[in-house]
C-alpha cells in the first residue's frame, strides 16, 4: 500500500510525464544498455530505433501515475505487458535493474523539478508497481511450464516445411525436436522466436502470431520479411528467417502468449479485419471458428497492396467456397492490371466506414482487427463512426503497444 503523501506527489507529475514521459523514456533505454548491455540479448533493437519501444514505455508509465490510487484499473495492460515478459523470458531479479535506471533518467530529464520527494515517491510507486508485473508474471511461467505440452524458457523445434504465400510472406511449419506433445494455444496468441544470427553480437527475439488453428502436433508463424527502406531499417531476424533458415534447420520457442484472442464462448458474427501480415492472427481464427462452430457468421476482410503481397488468398477463398458461414472480401490500395482486368478485388483503395456498412452485420457483430498502425487508425475510425461499442471491438499492435487515438 502507498501512502497517501507518496499518491499525491506521484499524482502531480501526471502533466510532467505527459510532456516528457517519452525523452525520459528514450533516456532510460540509453542508460539501461549503457550499464547492463547484456540486455540487448532481450530487447528489440528496431523498436529502439524507431521509437516505438520508449513510446510504449512512457504510455504504460503515464497510465500508472494517473491511476497510481487504483492499479486495478490498469490490470488489462499489465497482463498485456505481463504475457511480452513471460515470452521473451523477463525474470523478477531484473526488476531492480529497470527500477534504478528509470529513476535515474527522470533524475537527468527533469533536472532540479525532481526533487527528493519526488523521486522517493516514485521509488516507492516503482516497488509497488513491479511487485504487481512479478506476481502475475511468475503465475503464467507455472502455466506456460505445468500445461499440457508446456515448457520453460525456449524449446527446439524443426522447420519441417517452408512454404511461400506471397512475394513478402512466408510460412513455417514448426515440430518440436523431441517428439513430445506441445503446449496448445488459443487463436490470436503469438510465439516468441528465438535465434543467434552470425556476425551479430547478441541473440535476437521476435514475436510472431501463430497463423493456423490450434490442436495440432506443430506450430506455424507466417512471416513478412521487412526488407531495408529509406525511412526504417529492414528486420534482421525476418530477413535471417526468410534467407538463411531452412526445411530442416532449427530455432528455438518459447510457449504461446498473448491475451489478443478469440473468444470461444461467443457466438455472435464475427467481423475479422487484417492489413498485410495482420492476417496470421485472423486466419488462426477463422481456422477455428470453421472447426468449433460451424454454425457462426464470419466475415473475412483483408487489405492489401495487390495480388502480389495478397497471401494465403487462395486458401481462404476455397474455405469460402465450401464453408456458407464464411463471406471474403478483399480490399486492394494499388492493383495491379492483371488484379484489374481478373476482377480479383472487391474494393480499390483503403478500407471505409460506408464499405464496412455495406457488408457486415454492423453493430450485431463483434470485431478483430490486426495490421500496420495507419491501417489500424482508419478501421478503428470507421467502426466508431459505425457506432460499434467498445467492448466488441478488439485489437492488438505488432510490436510495442501503442495509441489508435
């Protein structure tokens, strides 16, 4: 429990973090693997670079400090951030780790505005706060290792089959290298990959949705391969995948996670809405909606470039075929003219709130989307201009959380 004196002086800096949450966080991240560099076998690196990652840190800060009287209110983040940490393998001796860094950036940030008392009461917040993320923590590495099939840390598998979707994607199919039975998981869920590229210094994480239905004896990711541009630095580890691993090869897995999934037990339509490689989560949903409950309306939309970057297209249309509880739709921002003159698109340019009207059930309907930020922004726009209530909407970011606002 905080003191009333420690909630009020952590109160008052809500307008400070709002203003310079993100330097302290890009701060905090600079001192961090300045002084504990073997942290870099854990974070991404990318994210680093683009911001994202000191951006998501300074949101979850912000959002502890306004409701630091009532954490309560912020546990579907913590479990969010929670399920991210038991992936990649956080442990609670790190804690302590992170606690004194931070304290120092908001120290070096602020200058003479954090005075004593103030940092005091943050250390005393932060202690509170980490004891939260540790307890819920350790309960899901005693759920990950004591399931069926689970395990602790990362476990080897084979890439038993590689499989092109389309000229950015690419599917694996993973077994466990011992034979034994794996862990199952809940559609939307994703797997943390684990592999130690040649010539690099540290090992290297990502996270990858798992693309296929549950219940069976592999996995399968579905990854895009991010290629260097002029704005952003391509993806190691997805370009490594894509070149370098092979059928045969192996990586190492950590157990599913992640707390962006399908609610089984929910009958209602179902609208499942993706842009690029936001489909593998929607798939290992409609995979299952089609096993589980044949009876369910499902509405399948999917945006991308064009037929070219369009994958798992002609698995998804035969599933349509011959599943009448299944509508397909596909949304193409700059077909080719072959996609012209086939007629292989239902929608040229980007997804709208008038188009969404046409050809779901609307606010009868419960809605999944997943896909690049921008993408995300416009569906989460429409839907409000749809009037579909909050709690039927659900989505996740890839990469570090971030803001549809």
């Amino acid at each position: 429990m905080l003191s009333e004196q420690t909630i009020k002086v952590i109160k008052s800096t809500v307008p400070v973090l709002e203003v310079h949450g993100t330097a302290i966080t890009k701060r905090f991240y600079q001192m961090l693997f300045s002084n504990h560099p073997e942290l870099l076998n854990v974070f991404n690196h990318i994210n680093q670079k683009q911001g994202r990652q000191p951006a998501a840190l300074a949101n979850a800060v912000y959002a502890a400090a306004a409701n630091i009287d009532n954490l309560g209110q912020i546990l579907p983040v913590v479990k969010q951030i929670a399920h991210k940490h038991r992936s990649l393998g956080i442990t609670a001796d790190q804690y302590p780790i992170v606690g004194e860094n931070l304290l120092a950036a908001i120290k070096d940030v602020l200058g003479d505005a954090a005075s004593d008392e103030i940092i005091q009461a943050w250390a005393e917040a932060y202690g509170v706060i980490a004891q939260v993320f540790i307890d819920v923590e350790a309960e899901m590495y005693k759920e990950a290792e004591q399931q069926p099939g689970g395990w602790k840390g990362f476990r080897s598998f084979i890439v038993k089959r590689k499989e092109v979707e389309s000229d950015v994607i690419t599917s694996f199919y993973l077994y466990p290298e011992d034979g034994q039975p794996i862990a199952d998981f809940t559609p939307g869920q994703y797997i943390t990959v684990k592999v130690k590229i040649p010539g690099e210094e540290y090992t290297h994480l990502r996270q990858y949705s798992l693309s296929d239905k549950p219940g069976q004896s592999h996995y399968r990711i579905s990854v895009k391969r991010e290629d260097d541009g002029e704005q952003k630095p391509g993806g190691k580890v997805s370009q490594y995948l894509h070149n370098s691993i092979n059928e045969g090869d192996t990586i190492e897995l950590s157990a599913p996670a992640g707390d962006f999934t399908l609610d089984l037990n929910d009958h209602r339509p179902v609208v499942l809405i993706s842009g690029g490689v936001g489909l593998t989560p929607m798939v290992s949903m409609l995979n299952t909606i089609v096993e589980t409950t044949p009876e369910r309306s499902v509405t399948f939309i999917h945006a991308a470039r064009n037929s070219e970057v369009h994958a798992m297209k002609k698995a998804i249309s035969e599933l349509a075929e011959d599943k009448s509880q299944v509508k397909v739709y596909w949304c193409y921002s700059e077909p080719t003219a072959e996609d012209v003159r086939n007629k292989s698109f239902d929608k040229e340019g980007f997804i709208t709130a008038d188009w969404l009207q046409e050809i779901t059930p609307g606010t009868d309907a419960v809605y999944y989307f997943c896909g690049p930020v921008p993408f995300m922004k416009e569906v989460n726009s429409a839907l409000r201009a749809l009037q579909v209530p909050a709690d039927q909407v659900h989505y996740e970011f890839f990469g570090p959380a971030g803001s549809l606002e």
